[in-house]
C-alpha cells in the first residue's frame, strides 16, 4: 500500500467495513438492507426526468444514436432499478406523478403538490432548501409545467401555471428556474420577448394571471434573461430564463410541422444552472426534465421522440462530468410514465397495429450496424407499465430493486439526511 492510499484507507475506514459487511451478505441481501448501511450525506442532487421515457424509448434513443454495443450516458451508470409509476388510478399523469416523486404521496391526476385530499405536501426541494441548499428546475416544457411545478407548487389543478410561477418566486424560492412557458409569466396583452400568435402555432400567446411576473421576479433579485448569449452571461444565484411561448418546440405527428430545436438546449440549460447552483457551499437540489420524449409520444413521433432523448442523455453526461469532480453528488435517470406503448420491432413491410399517427415509424437505422428497426405504438396516451432508474454517485444504491414511485422521495429524503415530517 502506497502513502497515498494509506491516507484514503483511513479516511473511508467506515465504508470500507461497511462494503465489506456488504459483500459478505450481498447474496441474501435485499435492497432494503443496502438503503440501511447508507453512505454519508448526499451534498447535491440532479434528477433528470425524461417525460414519457420507458424501457423501449431508451432502447430506441440507444440504437438510434450508440448502436447495439454502445451505451448512452443515462445507462452507464452503476445501479439500477424500476419504478411502479400508479397514482390513485393505474394510469398518471406527469403531475401525479411529480407529485409522488417530489413528496412521497399517490394522489389525483392533474394535482400539483397536493395530496388525494387536496392538502398541500412538502416537497423534496422544499426540504433542501430548509437545508441551506439551492434549488433549480430546467425544462424543455414550459417552467410551470406539471413535472417542474410539482417540486415547488401546491395546486389543485396543474393548468394553474401563473400561479405556479408566483409560487416558484415568492414560496419556494427556486434559485434557478429555465425553461419555455413565458406566456404564463406576461398577463394578457404584453406577448414578452417572443411573439403572440406565431405562424408554428398561433394559439400562442401571452395569459399571464398574476400580473407581470418577470417585474415581480427582477424585483425579488432575479437575473432575467431569453436567449443563449444572455443566459451565457449571466450572473449571481438567482437566474430565471424564459426561451419560448410555451413548449421549447412544436409537438406534431411527423412531418406536420414538428419542430425541435431549442434555442438554448437542454444541455446548456443543464450546464449552466449547475454552474449557478454549485457556487452553493451547502450544495443544491436541480431537476432536470426533457419534455419532447412525451410529446412527442403523445404525437406517436418516433423521429423526434429520439431527438428529444438524445437531447436528454446530452444533459446527462453534463451532469456525470460534474459528478465525477465533485462525488458527494447524486445523479439520477428516471421518467415519470411510459408514453405511447412504444416498442421496438423488425423492420418489414407488415405492420400489425395501429393506422393514421398509431402506424409504425421508421425504418431508423442502428448506429454501427446494417440493421434497421421499426417503432410502433399502442396508444397516444400514457400507459402503466414500470419505468426503469438508474443512478450513479453518493448513495446510489438506494435507488435499486423494483418500489412505488412514492419511496423515490423517502429514498431521496434518505440520501440527503432529512428526519421527520
Ligand atoms: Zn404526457
């Protein structure tokens, strides 16, 4: 043993035993038994959520961009696991399920941070924030969409974006919030920095009902920037960047004006509010989620569903560079609902399901190879099947084995070293 690793050795002495003990057991050993000999406190938490994203669409996003033998930053990652995504009903919606997620609670479909009685939970990053920690949410949605909403709202109904956006200012105080949905944030009237009613989609325009948000957040110590130079530039810990109408593209079936292409990508969101986040010493909790992998499978778009995925797993590698320099970091990759009944088949002339959006798409070709495959769909809505997980840095291996959607929070609560209510 060298001088140096004797150092390390000394220092990780508990956790060495520990692995040991581990090891010893690992045979018999159910998940549970891991999340007890959890690892010291995670400092920082970046949870990245592809909407809509199941087992299939990773695979799809996975051949179409690493071929059969390559691996995808979301999958290279040490430990695995699924997640039954149910709310009160089978089948969630991205609030519910957000929900779930952000406070440990199965509620009603469409409820943002409230339970099935319609009582206000707290939220994970609610409880970081108690922590001394800073928080942000990053979207390819609209800021206040269900999914970011339900980690610093409390609404009875997700369509209350306005009042989401209030709340991110003046309740949770969300350090970091980028993303598209700025007509939620201008009241009716004044179209902001992008355009009532533009030609991709003229039911675009500004409805803001809490007055004008983007004055509100400036006077509270926001920086307010709406394209990629600012954002650049910008600076201090407090950053609101606003860089669409609604969604950051233009979800259609194929070829009927399907856009995506984001101004500021989903990997320069996600660099840049790290960088903001992380001057935090107390460290910070960011969630990330890639909107187009829903979409776009509501849509039953393949095409873009994997260009908004590859999009994703871009965002992800940003996240494990960070990781990897600072490991008392927890990074993880999970989707809130499978969309679309998406599977992956051969390519040939029959398809056997489905006509008008619902027919089958491609041929893509698998990277590396002379092999093709088709996507075919069930459905245009979510469906309930597990979602898989996976997860890498400090205390990681909570994350394992197969649990309701509703243990991510307590797992997450767990890591961060959170007691009680
Ligand atoms: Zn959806």
């Amino acid at each position: 043993m060298k001088l140096r690793d004797k150092k390390v050795f000394k220092a990780t002495l508990a956790g060495t035993m520990t692995a040991a003990i581990l090891t010893a057991s690992a045979v018999t050993a159910q998940p549970q038994d891991r999340a007890d000999a959890a690892s010291p406190q995670t400092q920082n938490v970046i949870l990245f959520v592809g909407d809509g994203m199941g087992a299939a669409q990773r695979d799809a996003i996975r051949l179409a961009t690493v071929g059969e033998k390559g691996n995808l930053a979301m999958d290279a990652m040490p430990y695995v696991g699924l997640i039954h995504t149910s709310s009160t009903v089978p089948v969630t919606d991205s609030a519910a399920s957000a929900t779930a997620y952000a406070s440990g609670v199965k509620t009603y479909n469409g409820a943002i941070g409230m339970d099935a009685n319609k009582k206000s939970v707290k939220t994970i990053m609610e409880y970081a924030k108690d922590k001394g920690k800073s928080t942000g949410v990053v979207t390819t949605s609209q800021v206040t969409d269900a999914t970011g909403a339900a980690f610093g709202a409390h609404v009875e109904d997700r369509s209350k974006q306005s009042d989401i956006a209030l709340q991110y200012l003046t309740k949770s105080k969300i350090d970091v919030i980028l993303g598209g949905g700025e007509d939620f944030w201008y009241p009716a009237g004044n179209p902001g920095k992008f355009q009532d009613e533009p030609a991709e989609d003229p039911s675009e325009k500004s409805k803001g009902t809490q007055g004008n948000l983007i004055d509100k957040a400036k006077s509270l110590g926001y920086s307010y920037v709406s394209n990629k130079a600012d954002l650049q530039k910008a600076k201090g810990g407090k950053l609101l960047g606003l860089f669409s109408n609604e969604e950051m593209f233009q979800q259609k079936p194929e070829g009927e004006g399907d856009i995506y292409n984001p101004i500021v990508s989903l990997p320069e969101m996600t660099k840049k509010a790290i960088d903001t986040l992380s001057a935090n010493k107390k460290g910070f909790f960011l969630m990330v989620e890639e909107e187009g992998t829903d979409e776009f499978a509501h849509q039953n778009n393949a095409k873009m569903t994997i260009k908004a995925g590859q999009q994703l797993d871009q965002a992800v590698q940003v996240a494990k560079d960070f990781a990897k320099k600072h490991p008392e970091t927890l990074v993880l990759v999970l989707a809130d609902h499978e969309t679309g009944g998406f599977s992956i088949e051969e390519a040939n002339a029959e398809d056997e399901s489905g006509d008008g959006i619902s027919k089958e798409d491609g041929p893509f070709q698998i990277v590396g190879s002379d092999h093709n495959f088709v996507v075919d769909w069930t459905t245009s809505g979510h469906t309930a099947v597990d979602v898989p997980i996976t997860a890498m840095g400090r205390n990681a291996q909570l994350f394992t084995g197969i649990y309701e959607n509703t243990e991510v929070f307590t797992k997450l609560k767990q890591a961060l070293g959170i007691k009680g209510k």
